[in-house]
C-alpha cells in the first residue's frame, strides 16, 4: 500500500468497486481485478485468488472471527 496515498482515497476505491455504475457495465474489465486509488485496475487476480475452494475457506474464517469477537471471545 502506498503510504503517500491517505486514507479517505483508499477508502473511495472500495466504494468505487461496490457501486460504480462503470464498474456494473464492463464487468469483464473489472472482475477479478486489484484496484488501487482511485478505481484504477493495477493487475488481474491470481490463480489462487479465483479458487473456489480457498474462497470458501476464507470466508468460513472471516464468519468465524466475526463471530468471536461478536460474542466477547476476541477483542476487537
């Protein structure tokens, strides 16, 4: 991550890929790929990045963390 970037511009790229309507129009360009500030495509995913398998196994994670530190096992 680009230190010279603030955060405000970092956080528009994450806003800029769930609700661009340019985003929703080519999304052949767009899926799958990293995007830095501010809505730039940088490069497409990697294999491993595109594996069902490890998706899944990433979310089940995330869904497990959230639930511990919902529930008081974690501080967040």
């Amino acid at each position: 991550m680009d230190p010279g970037v603030d955060a405000a511009l970092r956080r528009m790229t994450s806003l800029f890929a769930a609700t661009s309507l340019e985003a929703a129009a080519a999304p052949e360009k767009y899926r799958g790929a990293f995007l830095v500030p501010y809505g730039k495509v940088e490069a497409l995913a990697t294999k491993a990045s595109r594996d069902p398998d490890l998706a899944r196994k990433l979310w089940q994670t995330t869904e497990n963390v959230m639930q511990d530190v919902l529930s008081g096992k974690l501080s967040s």
